[in-house]
C-alpha cells in the first residue's frame, strides 16, 4: 500500500484548479479570474488500488513574480532567506509566502509535478516558462508537462502539432518526463490513462508499482464506463428502431394528415428518448445537466410508412393488373412503401386482381395495424447522432459548469462516419431483421442485444482515430 502524490502547478490564473476538477469529476475549490485564488496546497484523494494504493492530486497556488519567487527560494537555508520568507513576506507581501509554502510542500513531499501551461499562447510567447523551469529544477522531481486551453478538439494531427511545439520548446530541461495535452474544458477520457502511464514512467521501484496498480484500477473503472455507455446507446437505438406510431385504416395512401401526425408523433417519442438516454449517459460519467432539444429536420423525412392498404383503393398501389410487378418496383426504388421480398418472387401478382394485391400487401407484410416507424435509412443519421453525443459527454470537463449539448466539432463527424461505415454490414442486417408488425413486443430488448458489439467496435475506433495509441492504456494500463 503505497500513497503517490501528484502536485499541479503553474503560473497564476492558467487554470489548475479548474483542470483538478475535472481529473476528479467533482467542484472542489474556487475557480475565477483572478490571481492567487488557491491560497495554500489543497489535497485531494483521486484514485485509489485495490490493493489501497492512493493517488493524492495537490492543487497549488499559482506562480506570480517567478524571477524574484526564485531568487527568494535559492536563499533557503541562510538567516536573511528566513528573515525575509518567514517574517517580511509573510506579513508584506501574502501571496507571495503562500507560493512559497506551497512550492516548499511540493519539494518535500511530491512523487512527480503535473505543470501545466496555456497552449492557447504560443511557446515562444510564454515567457515566464524559462524561469519556471528553474523553479522546477530547485523541486527536483519529475515533471509532466499538461497543456491546456487548446480550444475545441480539433483533428489528431493538429494536436500533435500543438504538443510538438511545446515539446521542442522544452527540449533539454532535465525535469520534463513528458508533454500532454490535457484540457480543463474539453478532455476525452482515454487521454487520462495516457497520464498514468506518464506518471509511472517517471517513477522507479515501489512508486513505479503501486502507479501500475492505480492505472490498473483507473482502467477497469472506465472500461465498465465504457461498456455501460455503450448498453445504453444500443438500448436506446433499439428503442427507437423499434417504436411504432399508428395510423387509421387505410393509412397515408388516403388520409395525409393522419400521416402527418404520426410522424409528428415519432418526432416527439425521439425527442424524448435521446433527452432521456442523454441523461443516463451524464450520471454514468459522474455529470450533471439537461440534453438540449436535438434537431430533427435530418431524419424526420425518412419515417417508414406501414400502412393498411383499403381493398377498394388498391389502384393506387402500382399498375395492378398489368405491370404490377414493375410497378411496385419502381415503387421500391423511390423509397415510398417497404416491401417484404417475398412479394416480387415468382409471377404471383399479376394474377392476384386489384383486390388481391390490396390483401397481398397486409398478409405478406404483416401489417395487421397500420403504423409509421423509422426507415433503415433513418437509423444511420441516428446511429450517428448518437455517437457523436457520446462524443460530447465523454469530452466533457467540469470547467463548463452545467453540461449542455454543442454542435460537434467538424473533424468528429468524418471520424464517426467512418467508423460506422465499417459496421454497416451488421447495422443493415439489424435494421432490416425488425418486424413489420405493429405488434413487437420484445424486439427492442433483442435489438440492443445485436446492437452491443457493432457500436462498441465503432465507438473503440473513433477514440483511437480521434487518439492514436491512446487505448492502449485501457487494455494494457501502465506495466
């Protein structure tokens, strides 16, 4: 049982206590625009091993005049050095000793300082890394650098860009273990385990252990994270591939508005489902907030039609009689009414009459009860949506307060629809499997079951386009 302790440190006001938060998943602290806001060392349990091991992460208070911070720090040990730390800057100057206190407890009592930096500027305009550094190496323990305030995630290889920068900026300063991005607003999960596996590497012997062990823990925690999500997307897809909205006798071929309402029916059922899902989707991730209303114009056209067909209408079906076969092709081929396969085998229609197809299209169907529910071509754009509100919960950092639905980010769709692409072949077989009854009690519990392994393969692929080689901390956490 071994207790590891993480110190985060930077100049005043780039965020640190923002970023505790969200490495902890919980408001600890003051966050505000101002310098000095965390006064002294503040600790905070943010892992633990089965074996008891404990990750402590130590919010500081920020660097404010670096030069003179460590010109003061270099006197320790001779009488004025304790004159003017311990009495004059005490009561002249507050701040001032309180950084002081902080850096003194992070030199005693630290295992690896986490610094982090504000990527929004750019290295060779950040002056004031120089002189931390010296205040890095007067610590003398391993650093990680964390780059923050990088912005909306954007495209792998312009992050890596990012991180290059900074890396060639800090090339040659002996305390720096590694440089990582790591936003207080918007990082992903998996970069966490990345983290880990930076702090073990630092370490050595015992240390180097028991942070294997805590990786260890952290990765089975968020590996049943992982795999709960992904239940709940499948459930929830499932739900809507399989919901049923019904139509009167005689369905959209006579009655327009009935079929206007039913769509608008499907539209409110949707709306509700993925408000809800959302919600399951933040409690699993430690979040709190209310899915905005999502926008429904994609796929509220592709509502699939069942509907009864009126004997005495049956005309309006195709050319029936002669050409009916052609006729419900061509119908086939504009996406209007779905038929089931067995319909266009073998010359049955043209010899079943006008009223014969009518009762063909209800008994080959199964449509016992007219009812609209979502096309195949539907449930792509929704498999989408739906990956990419993952996407938007998994990237979540407790820095935005509340959490609330944004629009994507450019790159995610193209990464998403890719990976979903992958998976077609069994997403089709699925959406094509369902029953074209109205009654279909049980299909959405068995559809979530199919559900399970497609998403999973294409969420697993989107994380490792969107962070190369970051999920190899997730099987494989820090050795």
């Amino acid at each position: 049982m071994t207790s590891l302790r993480l110190s985060l440190v930077s100049h005043t006001n780039v965020g640190k206590t923002t970023l505790a938060r969200t490495l902890l998943g919980r408001d600890i602290g003051e966050v505000r625009d101002a310098p000095h806001v965390t006064e002294f060392a503040e600790m905070h349990p943010l892992l633990q091993s089965p074996a008891g091991d404990v990750l402590e992460l130590w919010d500081t208070p920020g660097f404010g005049d670096t030069v003179r911070l460590v010109r003061r720090l270099q006197q320790d040990g001779s009488a004025i050095g304790w004159f003017l730390s311990e009495v004059w800057d005490r009561w002249r100057d507050r701040p001032f000793w309180a950084t002081q206190q902080a850096l003194r407890h992070v030199r005693e009592t630290s295992d690896v300082v986490l610094y982090l930096v504000n990527a929004a500027e750019s290295p060779e305009a950040a002056g004031y890394v120089g002189p931390e550094m010296a205040l890095l190496a007067w610590i003398g323990k391993p650093v990680v650098v964390l780059l923050n305030q990088l912005g909306a995630p954007r495209a792998p290889e312009l992050e890596a860009a990012e991180v290059e920068r900074w890396r060639s900026r800090l090339a040659g300063q002996a305390p720096v273990h590694a440089v990582l991005p790591m936003d207080a607003f918007a990082r992903c999960w998996v970069q966490e385990g990345v983290l880990l596996g930076a702090i073990a590497a630092a370490l050595d012997g015992e240390a180097r252990a028991a942070a294997s062990r805590l990786a260890a823990a952290w990765a089975a925690t968020r590996r049943a994270s992982f795999d709960a999500a992904v239940g709940e997307l499948a459930a929830s897809l499932a739900r809507i591939a399989s919901a049923r909205a019904p139509l009167a006798d005689g369905g959209w071929l006579s009655r327009r508005q009935d079929a206007d309402a039913a769509r608008r029916a499907l539209a409110d059922m949707l709306d509700t489902e993925v408000r809800a899902s959302t919600g399951r989707l933040l409690a699993l991730h430690g979040l709190d907030g209310r899915a905005e209303r999502e926008i429904l114009d994609r796929v509220a056209a592709q509502v699939e039609l069942h509907a009864r067909v009126g004997e005495g209408r049956a005309a309006l079906v195709g050319g029936v009689l002669s050409g009916a076969l052609a006729g419900l092709k061509a119908d086939l081929a504009t996406g209007g009414l779905t038929m089931g396969g067995g319909m266009l085998a073998g010359g049955l229609l043209g010899a079943l009459g006008a009223a014969g197809i009518a009762r063909g299209l209800n008994v080959v169907r199964g449509t016992d009860r007219g009812f609209a529910g979502w096309s195949a071509e539907a449930m792509a754009p929704l498999a989408e949506a739906a990956l990419l509100r993952y996407l938007a919960v998994a990237h979540f950092g407790r820095g935005r307060g509340e959490w609330a639905q944004g629009e994507a980010p450019p790159h995610w769709r193209a990464v998403v629809a890719e990976a979903l692409a992958a998976q077609a072949p069994a997403l089709d077989a699925l959406w094509a499997a369902r029953s074209t009854r109205h009654d279909n009690a049980g299909e959405a519990e068995a559809l979530a079951a199919g559900l399970r392994a497609p998403l999973a393969a294409a969420l697993r692929a989107v994380l490792e386009r969107l962070y190369p080689g970051a999920w190899a901390a997730v099987d494989n956490p820090a050795p």
